[in-house]
C-alpha cells in the first residue's frame, strides 16, 4: 500500500472546488493558489479517507452543509490573507 495514492483529506477535494465556483483559480497565480489551499487547509480539520464514495453517502445533508460552511469561512479568511501578504 503506498500512503500517497490510498489516502487523502476529503477536504481538499472541497477546497478547489470552492476555488473554482468563485472563480479564484482564474484570478490569482499559481504561487497563490497553492498559498490559499495550504492556508485554507490548515484552517479546516483533518479528515482521511481512502475513498470518497464512502464519505458522500454516509454524511447527512447537515453534515454536507456544515463542512460546506467550514470550507467557505476558511477560503475567505486564507484569500484575505494571500491578498494581503501580497500587496505587502
């Protein structure tokens, strides 16, 4: 078993997908773009799987939304902070 392909943060997944639906991975470089993620990441609880069907069908619709909102306060706290360090 190698780690690196088995494992994963089933947060991460939720991470670039909030990037994308704001469209974040258009307006900052790619220095950037992994600030933000390793920024937001460590604002957000780890949370290790091997495969993601498994979290999709055993989290609840509250659930889904509360790590939803995690991922949006921590995306936006991680985006002020980039966009700071950078005008700095």
């Amino acid at each position: 078993m190698r780690l690196d392909n088995d494992i994963h943060n089933f947060y991460e997944q939720l991470v670039l997908n909030a990037i994308r639906e704001q469209g974040l991975d258009s307006r900052l470089t790619l220095d950037q773009l992994a600030d933000l993620c390793c920024i937001t990441l460590n604002h957000l609880p780890a949370h290790y799987i091997r495969h993601d069907v498994d979290m999709i069908y055993f989290l609840t619709d509250e659930q889904r939304k509360e790590m939803t909102t995690k991922v949006k306060d921590a995306l936006a706290l991680a985006h002020d902070k980039v966009l700071n360090s950078s005008t700095t």
